[in-house]
C-alpha cells in the first residue's frame, strides 16, 4: 500500500477571529463565542498556526493517516464557522392521532416528550452542553448553538427519543402495504443562527 510523504490540510483564518493552538488543543473565539476542543487523541498528526492559516500536517500516512488529517481540519472550519454564524436546526413534531406535548428543562438538561403514541410514560432525551433548544408554537422545535457536535447531538437525541421500535413499526393497514405510523420528532431544516 503506498504512502504518502506529506499530507497537509489549510484552514484559513477569517479577521474577526481568534485561534489559540497549544498542542493539540484548539481555542477558537469569535462574535458569538468561544469553542475549545482536545485532540489529543488522535495520533501522529501535528496542528500548528501560521499568520492567518492553521495547518494540520502528518508524515508518512496510510490511508487512514490521510482521513484523520481532513476529518481534524473539517472540525476546525466547523468551530471558526461555528463562532462566525452558529448553527440551528429545525425540528418538527409529527403525528398522527395523539398530540405530543413537549417540555424544555434548562436546569436539568432534557427535553420530555409526553402522550408519544399514547404512552402514558414520559420520554427524555439529553440536551448536549453548547446547545440551547427552545419549542415554538406546538410543532416546532428550534435546537441552536454555537458548536456544531453539539447541536447536531441534541437533535439526534430528541429524533432517537420519539423513534419508532419493534411492532410500533408495523402497517396500520396490515399486510397493504401502507406508508406505517410515522409519529416522531424529525429535523426539516439545517440553517446558521444569522
């Protein structure tokens, strides 16, 4: 398998942003914030700064060597693009007969989802650290933030809290062939907060 010598990926800075690199630990700063994450997990890459450009570089990468390198450098963009606009998704609650009720708790970090298909249980999902979630109207549900795991996580979480499992799945016609129940939570809309 061939390797190559040098694999480098470029990030440009923009003006109205900071970056402070010590290791592989990165702090980017912004209009709407300050985002700091740890990679010291992944190995034998190097993340330095040159004026305005961060540069994440490995020596005699695989493949997979090769991957790491662009997925460490497409964080890096989402965090400065993260400080720069933020990020917000749009969630919309979907049913058919009984009306979900859905609860924010700040202080706790959940969101409850009550009455899902009837359930007389209540159903939680996390609120990550970094994203906010507010409900608008009954059906819409607004999860923003300025870091992109974050909000991406917490959306997930509230889709994979109102899924459907097992027998839940089946036909409401039998063996027609009908489209199934399709009560959930769903994420409609992926936008920037500005």
């Amino acid at each position: 398998m061939a390797r190559a010598i040098l694999v480098r990926e470029i990030v440009e800075i923009p003006g109205n942003v900071t970056v402070d690199i010590q290791g592989k630990k990165v702090k980017v700063k912004g209009p709407l914030g300050e985002i700091e994450k740890d990679f010291s997990h992944v190995h034998n890459i190097l993340i330095s700064k040159e004026d305005n450009t961060i540069i994440v570089e490995t020596y005699l990468a695989d493949k997979r060597t090769r991957a790491v390198v662009r997925t460490v450098a497409s964080k890096i963009k989402n965090m400065i693009e993260g400080v720069l606009r933020g990020y917000r998704y749009k969630m919309r609650v979907i049913y058919a007969h009984f009306p979900m009720e859905i609860n924010v708790d700040e202080k706790k970090g959940i969101v409850t989802i009550k009455n899902f298909l009837g359930r007389r249980d209540a159903i939680t999902a996390r609120i990550m650290p970094g994203a906010k979630v507010r409900v608008q109207g009954k059906k819409d549900i607004i999860v923003e933030g300025i870091d992109l795991d974050a909000v991406a996580q917490t959306a997930a979480n509230i889709h994979l809290a109102a899924k459907l499992r097992g027998k839940e799945r089946l036909s409401p016609h039998g063996r027609e062939g009908g489209p199934g129940v399709l009560d959930g939570i769903y994420v409609y809309e992926k936008t920037s907060m500005k």
